[in-house]
C-alpha cells in the first residue's frame, strides 16, 4: 500500500445527523439485515421480493453454482417487471404521481410531467405497436435512442410483451450498431429520427440505415423527436405516430418465468468485441428495487436525478427500473452538463426541486473545474443526498461535491458496481454509515467481496488485490448472449470458484473498500468502458497501420485518457493528415467516445523475445512514470524503450 493512499484511511465524514431521520436503515439495521443476508440468504432474499408483485411467489431464492457456473434466483417464480414498475402503481391509486420528468436539451423547450397513469397508456401502446409489427415473446429489439420518456417506454414496452431489449447508446457509431444487431440477431429496432445534444443534433435514424446497410432487420419504429429531415424505407420503417393509431388500449404483461431473460447490454472487456451480458427477470427486479430503496433511501413524493444515459447499465438501473419499481418520480435529461452554460446541471436541480442527485465522477470533476459560482446562483435546498457511479472519485473531486454542492450536510453515496452485477454492490447506506472520501464503503446486503493475490491466496483484514465477489447475489449476470464458454472463461476461469471483477482494490482497517481501478486491460474514460483491443482492432483496419497498442493514462477530467501507440507500414510516414484519419477511423468503428487524446507513431513496439508486447512499460510511457520502469531485461530490444521515451517528451 502506498503512503498516499493509506493517508485517506483515517479522513472520516460523518454521516449528517438528518441523514439518519426517517431513513430505512440505521447502523444496527445494516448490521443486522447483512448478517442474516448472509446466514439465511433464502429467507433474506425472499422477504425483499415480497415488495413485488408475482404471478407465482417464489418457493425459493439463489440455486447456484460458480464452478460450474449455473446461476438462478427465484427460479419457481413468475412476475412482470413492466407490471411492477407501472401498472401495479396506478392499481394501488398512486395514477397521479409523476414517474417521469422529462428535462430537454434546450432549457428552454418544453418539459414533459408523465403519471403513472400515462406512462401506462404510453407503454402499452408501444407495446401494442411492437405486436403489431410482428414481435414476439424472446425477440430481441435493438433500441438507440436518446435520453427522450420514449426510450423508457420501449425498454418498458419490450418488458411488457416479453421481448428482450438490447439498447445502444447513442453515441456509438453505425458500425458498432451492426454489430451488436448482429451478435443478438435482432430483427427488430426502435430509434429517433434526431437526438439533440448540447443544441446539436445527432442523426440517430441515419446512422441506423447505416448499419442497416450491413445487418438488415425485418423493421425499424422510428419516434418523431426534433422532426429532422430522416429517410424512410418503405416497408421496413414506420413512424411510431402513424403505425401506433389505433392499436388497442390494453396490452396484458406477459407472465415471465423470473429466469427469462430482460435484456442483453453490451460491454467492454479485455479481448475481442463486446460482450451481450444477459440479465433475466425476477433478480434484476428484487436487486435494482431493493438497492434503490436502501442505497437512495427514497422517500415518496421525492425527485430522484440519475444523470447517466438509458445506453448504460446505470441508466437501466436507476433511471428506469430502480425508480419505477419503487413507485418514484425520476428525471430524465437529454443535454449535456455543460450547455449552455456550466450551471445546467444546478439549474436543473432548482428547476425541478431535485431531493436525490446521482452522477459520474467525471462530471464532477469537469464541474469543479468551473468554480463555485455556477453552483451558488442556483438554490439547491431541495437536495437531500448525493451519489456517484462509474468510476473512482478522487478525495479532492469528493470534497468539493460535499462541501459546493452539498454544503456540508449532505451524505453522499459513491457506489461500486459493473454492468454485470445488475446493480449497487459496494456502498455506504446514507443513514447507517460514515463516510470517507474516496471509498466506496461496505458491501450490500449479500455481497461478500475477497481480494485476492495474483496466485489466489485470499488475503484477510487490511490489504490490496484482485476484487472477487465469492457468493452470487439476485442481480448478477447469468450468461453472456450465445456465448456461455465466454461468460465462465471472462468472469470465472481467473479465480475458479469465484466471480473475479476486473477491479483493484483496497479494505482498510475498517473493513472499508477502496476501488483503484482496472486490472485488465479495459479502461474508463469519462465513466465509459472500454476495452483497449477494440481501439487496437479499429486502428490496425486502416491499411497504413502495421500494430497498434492502447493504454490508457490519468486524464484530469476524463478519469483516462486513451494513448495510442502505432506502428506504420513499411514506406509510410507519421503526418497531421494521417493522425486524423486515424482519430476518424476510430469515432467510424466505435463511436465519438473512443476518439483517441494522443497517437504516438513508432518504428516498434516494446516486446519480449517471444513477440508478447510488453503493456506493462507501455502504460508507463503513458503516464509519464518514466523512473519506475522496472525490469526491462526480458525485452527482445530494450533499447525501444529509450526510443518511446524520447518520442514522449517530443510529442
Ligand atoms: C468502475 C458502471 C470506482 C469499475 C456502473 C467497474 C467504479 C466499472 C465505481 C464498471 C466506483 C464503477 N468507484 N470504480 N464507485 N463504479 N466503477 O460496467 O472499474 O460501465 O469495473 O458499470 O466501472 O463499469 P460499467
């Protein structure tokens, strides 16, 4: 353990006195409730889902194995989780609350107030649009959409029919589109003609013809949103207006086994394309409505802001199914933090008098860097507590978020979690725990996180190593789509026996975590994850590229940045025209978000003699550690690494 790292162990934030008011979970509670999650994990688990609605109650919770890995949670169970997050609100009289605001792009346009009762008509008639086009129960519909109540009603609408949603974010390019299409052979997609960002628009209807050029579908359901000029095949694309007239004013939820898949969201990992992690039913709706009510303790009548996109596991969670479940008001913002001026975030909060406010580190960071005065313009009494997701936040980041933002009485919950464990794993609870800035805290109810060495050995008490979760828990990801080999080889082949995250991390002598970021070879830029081969893959299709080597470096606001090493072919010449074919090359494979911060050409790469490229000294380069290269022996030309040092400072 580092001296600086350590040096936060003893930085402790009381949780604030009101903070512990009325909330759902004291200390002794949390105690409590986490011993017997663990003790009698059927008994626990089950009285949780009590909170839902089942078509059949489950007899039992977690059946499962990590070796082999076979994984169910109230498997004898049937319920609904569009039933759960919409119609069972308006049967028990609440058809009036709001459940969605809608905040648009432009501060100001006009801002949509969705009941319950509404989002009801308005799922079921997208649902009753969906049948109406041809899907069916297990089809899978591809949704790119931005960040419009419409995209809630699709996932909803897929939900509802028993369809499986697999949404893309809309900041992916049509390449990245085709080939998730392809990979869950979807035959069917949900769109917008245009998205607005930060007043610009983003052709989303164009890029999907653009993929559609690759993967047909049988049909695409288009939603007018900022009536943008699209092109329409005819035959194969509807406008959502027109094909929606008429279709029935009921639509039943389908009764869904709770092992039948919700939906599929592709991530990053290490190796190759990204993978369709599948998420079903029944423990994703106990696990995202019950981490939502203890880790938000939401209070009813409250407006809980989640800033994160629908095209991320965040934006499922905690935009969508979390709040719903709970019978909340959640918002929904389609811009952009810094648009049109650094104060829209708060703005936004005092608009619509938000009580909960969960964003991305990332965010913060660039927010801080504004100052205090777009923060002070705006009251912000109405904030109750705060979050943050995606990444690790750094102590200064934390504090500025507690004392600008939260002046000082607010608790703030920094929750770890992946795309693939569904929801919250590892947080403080708002009126259970003190906080210190920079770790995440303790582990929810069921979670039984180990650090582990490189060769295994569990290290107990205070220590550093590889995070594994050792027991399953409701919301976990059950397979990779299509692809199980894959599912057990990523997450479990590591460590046999335990679910092995990809993360780093730190128990202090509390028994409090500290996340220290990615161990493969995945970075996270601005709360994105991304696996350096696919940036590889993109740069070497350029055909002056003869190998490209990606790492990521510490980047002030972006948490990462994505350096990329490059080998030209023989006869060809680094110039500026060549370097921004090769940033275009790689906003074309992947998407704007991927778009590399530095291109740093060299006649070769780090190797060991038996051709294995040394990432190790790569990421030093990178970030600039050029004193601890360590042991550069086995390189079959150590002499590169001069070479790389000097095209560094020369860069
Ligand atoms: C990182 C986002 C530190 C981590 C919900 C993880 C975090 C990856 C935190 C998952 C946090 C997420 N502190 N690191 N509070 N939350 N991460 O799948 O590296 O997009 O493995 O899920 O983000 O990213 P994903």
């Amino acid at each position: 353990m580092t001296e600086e790292a350590a040096h936060h162990d003893h930085e402790w934030v009381r949780r604030p006195a009101a903070a512990a008011q009325g909330t759902n979970c004291t200390a002794e509670q949390y105690e409590a409730m986490y011993a017997r999650s663990l003790e009698d994990s059927d008994g626990f688990w089950l009285e949780q889902a009590e909170r839902l609605d089942w078509i059949e109650k489950p007899t039992r919770a977690g059946d499962w194995s990590f070796d082999p890995v076979a994984i169910e949670w109230f498997a004898d169970g049937k319920l609904n989780i569009c039933h759960n997050a919409v119609d069972r609100h308006v049967a028990a009289g609440h058809g009036n609350r709001v459940a969605l605001i809608f905040e648009p792009d432009d501060p100001a346009g006009a801002v949509r107030r969705i009941t319950y009762a509404e989002l009801q008509a308005e799922v079921i008639r997208m649902a009753g649009t969906l049948k109406k086009m041809g899907v069916a129960r297990g089809d899978r519909v591809t949704i790119y959409m931005p960040m419009v109540p419409e995209g809630a009603f699709a996932m909803l609408a897929c939900a509802r029919i028993g369809a499986v949603h697999s949404v893309i974010f809309g900041g992916f390019s049509p390449e990245a589109i085709a080939g998730r299409i392809e990979d869950c052979a979807s035959d069917w997609v949900i769109c917008a003609d245009e998205g607005w960002r930060g007043g610009k628009t983003i052709p989303l209807k164009a890029n999907v013809d653009a993929a559609l050029a690759k993967v047909p579908v049988k049909a695409v359901l288009v939603v007018r949103h900022t009536g943008g000029a699209v092109a329409m095949t005819e035959g194969r694309d509807h406008w959502y207006d027109e094909v929606s007239q008429g279709v029935p004013s009921e639509c039943p939820c389908e009764p869904m086994a709770a092992e039948d898949p919700l939906f599929i969201l592709y991530t990053s990992g290490s190796t190759g394309k990204p993978k369709g992690v599948l998420h079903t039913t029944g423990g994703y709706a106990v696990w995202t409505e019950t981490t939502f009510r203890y880790v938000f303790d939401y209070r009813p009548g409250e407006v809980f802001w989640c800033t994160a996109d629908i095209g991320w596991v965040t934006g499922h969670s905690y935009v969508v199914y979390g709040p719903l479940q709970n019978g909340a008001t959640a918002l929904m913002f389609e811009g952009v933090p810094n648009w049109p001026g650094h104060d829209r975030f708060w703005a936004t909060v005092a608009k619509h008098k938000v009580n909960i406010f969960y964003t991305a580190p990332t965010a913060i960071r660039a927010l801080m860097r504004e100052g205090a005065e777009p923060v002070e313009k705006h009251d912000l009494s109405s904030l109750r507590l705060l979050g943050t997701v995606g990444e690790p936040i750094n102590p200064e980041a934390w504090r500025w978020y507690e004392t600008t933002v939260g002046k000082g009485h607010l608790p703030i919950v920094d929750t770890w979690w992946q795309t693939e464990t569904g929801g919250v794993m590892i947080t403080t609870l708002p009126g259970a725990h003190d906080m210190k800035p920079g770790s995440a805290g303790k582990p929810f109810f069921g979670v039984v996180p180990q650090l582990v060495e490189s060769d295994g050995a569990v290290l107990e008490g205070a220590a550093s190593g590889n995070l594994c979760i050792v027991r399953s828990w409701p919301g976990q990801a059950r397979t990779v789509y299509g692809d199980h080999d894959r599912f057990v080889q990523t997450y479990f082949s590591t460590y046999t026996g335990k679910y092995f995250t990809g993360d780093g991390c730190r128990r202090d002598a509390d028994g409090y975590y500290w996340i220290t970021g990615r161990v493969d070879d995945v970075i996270n830029v601005s709360g994105h994850r991304m696996g350096t081969a696919e940036v590889e893959s993109a740069l070497v299709l350029h055909d002056k590229v003869a190998e490209a080597a990606v790492v990521g470096f510490p980047h002030d606001i972006k948490g990462q940045g994505i350096y990329c090493y490059v080998t030209l072919m023989e006869g060809e010449e680094p110039s500026d025209a060549l370097t921004a074919e090769l940033r275009q090359q790689v906003r074309t494979e992947i998407g704007p978000i991927a778009s590399p911060d530095h291109l740093h050409f060299t006649a070769s790469l780090p190797k060991t003699r038996s051709g294995k490229i040394m990432r190790r000294i790569l990421r030093k380069i990178a970030e600039n550690e050029l004193g601890s290269m360590g042991d550069t022996s086995t390189l079959a030309d150590p002499s590169v690494v001069d070479t790389l040092i000097e095209g560094r400072l020369n860069r």
